[in-house]
C-alpha cells in the first residue's frame, strides 16, 4: 500500500477526506469546468486545430493529472503558450491543409511531450529547469504574449490574414485590410473584451468567460449575424473521442522534436511555477520529479484521446484555489463535467462566434506582458533586465523556439563572462582586531608587510583562470615591500575543476621557486579533497592550511601581537 501511495499522491491527499472537503471539491470543479470549457476551445482555435480538440484535451489529461500530480490545486489543461508552440511546431512541418492531419500531428506532439517529460522525472531531471532563468521566461512570456495576442487580429476583425509569428507582418497584413473589416465582427469582440476586462475588476468571481460565450452565441443567434458574414464555430461533433494510438511516423517525430523539447521545458516551468505559488499558501510540499511525471502521464494519456499538449495555468488555478479546491479531486469534478458537455451540451456552440473566443484569448495572455518585472530589474540588476529584453527582441524577431534558445544561449554566455572576472579582495586587518576585510570597502584596513591576502568570490574553473593569474601579478606589482608570503582566502571557493588545479600547481611552483610561502586559509572539504588527490596539498604542506587568515599571518609574523586576539575573517 505504500508503495501505492508513493507513486499516486492523490490517495496521500485523501487521508481524512471529509464531506466538507468534498463540497469544497465539487464547488471548485464546477467553477472551475466554467471557465475551462470556452477557455479549452479558444486555445485550441489558437493551436490551429477545432475547438472540440480543447475539450478532448480538457478529460483524461486532467484526470491523470489528478491521480499522479503532487499539486491539489494546479489546474491541468490548454493554456496560451502551449497552444502557440503546438501552432508554431506543427505549422512549420505541415504539408497539407487538412485539420484531422493537423489533429494527428499534434496529438502524436503530445505523446512525445509526454514520453519527454515523464523519462524526465524517472531519471530526476527536473533541475533542468534552472537554466531558464527567472528573466529569460518572463522575456519570452511577454513577447509570446503579444504574438498570442496579435494572432486573433483576424478574428476580431473578420478578415484574412495569413499565419505568422511576427508581430510586424500581422499587424502589416492587417493594416492593408482596413477596408475589409467585418465591424459587426469587430463590434462582437471589443464588447466582450469589454465585458471581460470590467467583470474581472467589479466581480472577479462572477463566471465572466461563461457570461461572453452565451451572450455572443445568443446575439449570432437572435440577430442571424451568421448570415452576414460573422465567423462561427458551426457543427462541433458531440460524444467523445474513442481511444486510437496516436500516428507513428519517423520523419514527423524527428521534425517535432525541438518543439517537444521546448514544449516539455516551458510547460513544466510554467506549471511548477504556478503550483509552487499555491502550495506555499496551502502548506504543503512539491515533488518537482513527480510533477515531471503526472504532466507526462496527462500528456500520454491525452495523446491516446485526440488531444494536444497540456500543462498547468495560472489563471485557472488561481480560481480553482479561490474556489476552495482542497485535493485533486476538483481536477476530476472538472474533467467529468466537460465529459458531461461532450456528450450532451455541443449543440449549443453551433452559433459561438470566433471573436468571442479572440476576445478571450486576447484578454488573458496581454496581462502576461510583465512591465512590472522589466521595472523591478532595472533597479536590481541591469545585466538580467539585458537578458529579459535579449529573449524578448528574439522571440519577437525570430520566433518562438528560436526566442527562448537565444535567452538560455544569453544566460549561459554571461554566467560563463561574469564568473571569468571574479570578484577578488585584497584583505587588510582591521585595528585591534583579528578580522581582515577588502581594503577597497575599508580604508583603515592594514596590510601586513610582505603579505599578500586574496579571498577569491568564485570557483576556480577554466573559464577565470588567466584572469585570475593576472590579477595576483597585478596586486604582486602594486606591494610597497617585495613579497614574502600568499595567503588564500579559499571559503568562496566551492569547487576547482581540472584547469584550476593546474593553475594552482603553476602558481605554487612558481612562488616556491621565488622564496615565497603559500597558505590556504578556509578551504573546504570537497575542495581539499579534490587537490589532496591532484599532490597539490602535499606540495603545499598540511601544516599551511588554517581555518582564518589571522592564523597564518600570526605565524608569518608572530611579532605582529595577533596571539591573543579573537575574531573571524571576511
């Protein structure tokens, strides 16, 4: 039974499960399911496949989900970058028009995100994420955003406009339409917006999504706006879709499997940010591995469904937590009652109009353009804010994939430029102590004569080791009196790789060969024994090892009186 419960956390999450937990479920199930069913098939729309494929995506995967997930609130489904990168991804491999190839494309896409992910959290991989940084996500979400939004311009306005990832070439196309808008269509879309945007700031509860989608198929309806020339969804076929395996074709798998792994990373970052959020407020532990897995079992399972992929979104799961979600169990409330409209409620979408779902998608991903980020970066870090605007520009400029390898590529370069120019303080003793600050922050700092004291902020690695062997040169240049002895403060230094060993057996060699002493003060254990193995510490000598600067230059000097002084190093 453990062994059970360890690998399905939902029965963990139902010990003690209460009649009054169930009311709490079954609330944020129902209200939740609300704002999924239109939201489903707007992504959907957005993907490029038929809105029904949103509510195929909107069953099994949140089920399993629910089952596998450490998460009890997240909210497993369609959300707007996914549903970008399935357009991206599958557009791009395309050779037909057909939507039931399009469908199978994106379905097998799932499978592959799926088979991605959960290898992921078997072998423990979900530290990958931590090469998309905080900045280069929040880059690409914004400029994601504003390519999700502008690609429902044709929507809105009732007119043609070819596929595009470039903000620039819709809103070009656009412009050149101006004369062929549809302003009943448009009119349609800036009421629902309207009506989005003022319900979420008068009544953030109230079913906004629900209240668009009735209000526009009602006014399609009443008025016939069909028959003069509004976009609707038309015949959405009803029931659900019978289990197939999913196509199998070589040549299509190794054309999706850059967006696979885009799509793997982004989705799992976007969902474990969000379910971080939530968990944190409702006092429980995330298992990033097992995350891996239930998103990768959805993924598999909605695959065999004819569905597409899926992650977790934040706006759905900010209601279904307000809503009183206590355990997975409103994830699969949810799921039955979109079952429950498959099987029964699809005729009523036969007058939805597209505008309204453009509306929808429109209204939510434009929040994500994050100008407060950009703000707070500007004050904290510039470097990072260069980073957020680098991935930016790219996705924008490049394209989706392309946006967020450029944002990693500039993260990873200016980790590598930042850590090959450490930070390295000369260190002087402050008077009447035993402490050695930098003498740069404290001018009253005194440097024993002869003496040079270095703390090195950094590993020593291949990328800093010729900046490091010319600042100890530069610093030997600058002493008043010739050098006699090299202290290292090594407790910032948290590993030495095969070209920083090296660096230190030249250095001592060189040093020992001049008459001067090398001390290591603070050194680590891992870093010890790493240069114990390489002969660096026998060539040093054991007994030139302390644990504070003052240590060694007590016993450089012993005239200098730091015996009977107490302190610690900086």
């Amino acid at each position: 039974m453990t062994f059970i419960r360890r690998h399905i956390p939902l029965l963990k999450s139902l010990e003690g499960y209460r009649g009054a937990t169930f009311k709490d479920d079954l609330l944020a199930g129902l209200t939740t399911a609300i704002m999924l069913i239109p939201q489903a098939m707007a992504y959907a729309m957005l993907a490029g496949l038929e809105p029904i494929i949103g509510l195929y995506a909107s069953t099994v995967p949140l089920v399993l989900y629910a089952l596998f997930g450490t998460s009890r609130q997240l909210a497993v489904g369609p959300v707007a970058m996914v549903s970008l990168l399935v357009a991206s991804g599958v557009g791009a491999v395309m050779t037909t028009d057909s939507p039931a190839a399009f469908a199978a494309m994106a379905a097998l896409l799932a499978l592959m995100v799926g088979v991605i992910q959960l290898g992921m959290g078997v072998v423990r991989l979900g530290f990958l994420v931590k090469f998309l940084s905080h900045p280069v996500i929040a880059g690409f979400t914004s400029a994601a955003a504003l390519i999700i939004g502008f690609s429902q311009l044709k929507h809105v306005l009732g007119v043609s406009i070819p596929r595009s990832h470039h903000v620039h070439t819709i809103l070009l196309q656009a412009a050149q339409q101006v004369g062929d808008i549809n302003w009943i269509t448009f009119g349609l879309a800036a009421a629902s917006v309207a009506a989005l945007m003022g319900l979420k700031k008068l009544a953030p509860r109230f079913p906004r999504f629900l209240l668009v989608v009735a209000g526009g198929a009602l006014a399609v309806w009443g008025f016939g706006l069909h028959e003069i020339g509004v976009a609707i969804v038309g015949e959405v076929p009803g029931g659900l879709p019978a289990p197939s395996l999913p196509m199998m074709d070589l040549s299509a798998i190794q054309a999706l499997l850059p967006i696979a792994i885009t799509i793997s990373l982004v989705g799992f970052m976007e969902s474990i940010s969000v379910a971080k959020n939530f968990s944190r407020a409702a006092g429980y532990e995330l298992d990033a591995d097992q995350e891996l897995k239930g998103l990768g079992l959805a993924n598999i399972g909605g695959a065999f469904f004819g569905a597409y992929p899926v992650t977790g979104g934040f706006s759905r799961t900010a209601v279904n937590a307000q809503a009183g979600a206590r355990t997975g169990i409103a994830a699969i409330i949810t799921a039955a009652v979109v079952v429950l409209t498959l099987l029964f409620l699809t005729p009523l979408f036969y007058y939805l109009p597209k505008a309204v779902l453009a509306a929808i998608i429109m209204t939510a991903v434009f929040g994500l353009v994050d100008f407060r980020e950009a703000k707070h970066l500007w004050h904290v870090s510039r470097a990072d804010l260069a980073m957020m605007g680098v991935t930016f520009i790219a996705t924008l400029s490049l394209g989706i994939e392309q946006g967020i390898l450029a944002g990693v590529a500039a993260s990873l370069l200016w980790f590598i430029w930042k850590t090959s120019k450490p930070h390295v303080a000369v260190l002087g003793r402050l008077p009447g102590t035993s402490v050695y600050r930098n003498v740069a922050r404290n001018p009253e700092a005194t440097q024993t004569p002869g003496v040079l004291a270095l703390r090195i902020d950094a590993p020593l690695y291949f990328a800093n080791t010729a900046f490091l062997k010319s600042t100890l040169s530069c610093q030997e240049g600058q002493m008043d009196a010739p050098l006699t002895a090299l202290v290292l403060d090594a407790k910032a230094i948290g590993s030495v790789d095969a070209s920083g060993d090296a660096l230190l057996h030249e250095l001592i060699d060189d040093y020992h060969g001049r008459g001067v002493e090398v001390w290591f003060a603070g050194m680590r254990g891992p870093v010890k024994d790493i240069l114990t193995a390489s002969g660096l510490i026998g060539k040093v000598g054991e007994d030139r090892l302390v644990h504070r600067v003052h240590e060694a230059i007590d016993r450089i000097h012993p005239e200098s009186g730091l015996r009977e002084l107490r302190g610690d190093v900086a």
